[in-house]
C-alpha cells in the first residue's frame, strides 16, 4: 500500500531531543543519569524514548527493575545516529564559530591523579583562549569504555596498548621509580637487586593484574623485560593514596615520578637504586576510530600534543 502523496515516511517523525535523550540513556547507563545531564525530569526522558521508538517502529531499550539496556536494534541505531548527531552538532558550530574561537562540548576520561595535577592545569590554556570551548572532565583511575561512554577522548597511561577499535596518538612516556621512606631505609634497609624486592614489604595498584609484579627494562635489546615478584601487603586504587602510604614508611612502592616527584624533591621519599630501571608506561590519548571527529575535538588534541612537546613539569630536577 503506497502513502498518501506528501506524506513523510515514518523515519522523518522523530525528534533531535529524542535521539539526544536516547544516547545519553546509553552512554550514562541510567534514565536517571541522563535527565541529570540534561536537566529535565525522569519522565521527560522516558516520554523521549518513547516517542524515538513510536517514531522508528522498534524497541530500543530493555527496561527493568535493574535498569535499562539496549537492544540489539538499539545498539545499532546508537552506534549510526552517534556519528550523525556529532556531525550534525559539528557543522552546528562551525556556523557560529570562526578559526580561532572554538564552541561546543568536548568529553575527555583521564586517570585521576594525572586528570588533578596535570591534565587539568594543561587544559585552563585552552579555555581561557576558547571561553564558549566546554570540557568535561571525568576522572577515575577505572580503565572506561570510551566508545559506550561517549567520551571523545581519553587519556591512558599504560603498557602498549592491544584494543584496535580505539586510534592510540602517543603523548610521552611516564617514567617510573621504586622508592620507600628514609624511616623504611632506616629500619629495613634497601632492596639491592630484584631478587631482594620479594623480601621486602611493598604497596600495590589494584587496577594492575600483575600488580604482584613488577617489570623492568630488558637488559639486551632482543629480550623479555625483567620482572620481580614482590608481596603486597598493602593495596590501593588511587595511585595518591600509594604515595602516602610509602611516606608513611608502610613499604616499598613503585609509583610513576608524575606521583612521586614532589616527594622526591623534598626527601619524603628516597629513589631505591636498583641495577634495574622499571619499564616506563606510554601516555596516549585515545580516540573511537569509528567516530566522527569534530574541529573542536581535533583541536584538543593537537593542543595537547603540543604541551606534552614542552619539558615536563614532573621531570624537572
């Protein structure tokens, strides 16, 4: 049966607040989460999604008592209308921004620690050059779905990477150091070697799977790197809470000098002089290589990029 002439296919019915309300149910995980972000009621969200699915002819959302969930048409039609809505809200601001004057929301996940100390600071340069540029900022030291959060970057610290659906741009590397209190070295003494690490008490990441393990640069350029089974007697997740902890002379940790420098300066902390020197992690900001990248989000990138050209403030002497 063909539509009366002049009528609109069902696919034009749907609404841009719908859509918007729709990915933001997905990336947020939660009806609740999203009317936060979008400051209207729960049931003006609910009402959204509603209308989307009455528009398109298809459930997009499990709901239930646990929460809500996608379905498997509304997982794709999130990953296609993702990309357009961000096109779309792309050349919305180019309309109204010029080269130098940037406008929209950019969102960046980025470890804790390094977010409040560094990444923060580094970003201030931007928005006071770009004052309509809006960052948001999630930090958690987690390891985040970029892509089903939404993000449109992420900032990593870590071992080279193995996840090939995200584009990985390399900011610099985070060098690392063993270090213990003068009151530890005191009372325990140092670790000489890798093998006498296992003796000593240490302090741990939660968020490492081999936190028992600590790895260290290969002695030959054709070999595994070395590593040292150490016992934590001590675990955290807050790369900060680690650092007191060795203050406090509580054990032997191996923290990044992005965490430890500002101990170090001032004799909070002394460097354990291994033969070895732990194998440094990569920075890298992430990216959905599926996704459409705006202006403004390219922008950010190279803005970073270009900070992390100049010397860094953590390894300064």
């Amino acid at each position: 049966m063909r539509a009366p002439a002049g009528a609109r296919p069902a696919l034009m019915r749907y609404r841009l607040n719908d859509i918007e309300a729709f990915l933001l149910v997905i990336e947020t995980g939660s009806i609740t989460a999203a009317a936060l972000r979008l400051d209207i009621s729960k049931s003006a969200v609910s009402k959204r999604i509603n209308d989307l699915e009455q528009a398109l002819g298809a459930q997009l959302l499990h709901r239930s008592t646990r929460g809500v969930a996608a379905t498997d048409r509304g997982q794709l039609f999130y990953q296609r209308a993702r990309d357009l809505v961000l096109q779309l809200d792309d050349a919305a601001t180019s309309a109204i921004e010029d080269e130098d004057n940037l406008c929209g929301q950019v969102r960046i996940a980025a470890p804790m620690t390094f977010g409040r100390k560094y990444l923060g600071p580094m970003l201030f340069g931007l928005m006071q050059q770009h004052p309509r540029l809006d960052l948001v900022v999630d930090l958690d030291d987690r390891k985040v779905d970029v892509e089903g959060g939404g993000y449109d970057l992420a900032i990593r610290i870590t071992q080279p990477l193995k996840d090939m659906s995200l584009v990985a741009r390399k900011l610099g590397l985070s060098r690392r150091a063993v270090v213990c209190s003068p009151d530890y070295a005191a009372r325990h003494g140092m670790p000489q070697s890798l093998e006498q690490l296992a003796a000593h008490r240490c302090i741990g990441y939660a968020y490492v799977h081999s936190g028992q393990l600590w790895q260290f640069e290969a002695t030959a350029p054709e070999q595994p790197p070395r590593t040292a089974l150490v016992t934590s007697t001590l675990v955290f997740n807050n790369g900060e809470v680690m650092c007191d902890a060795a203050i406090a002379g509580l054990g032997v940790c191996l923290l990044p000098r992005f965490i430890a420098a500002d101990a170090l300066r001032d004799g909070r902390l002394l460097e354990v002089a291994l033969p070895d020197t732990p194998l440094p992690d990569t920075i890298y900001a992430l990216y959905p290589g599926r996704r459409f990248q705006s202006r403004k989000v390219r922008a950010v990138l190279d803005y970073l990029r270009l900070q992390f050209e100049r010397p860094l403030p953590w390894e300064a002497a």
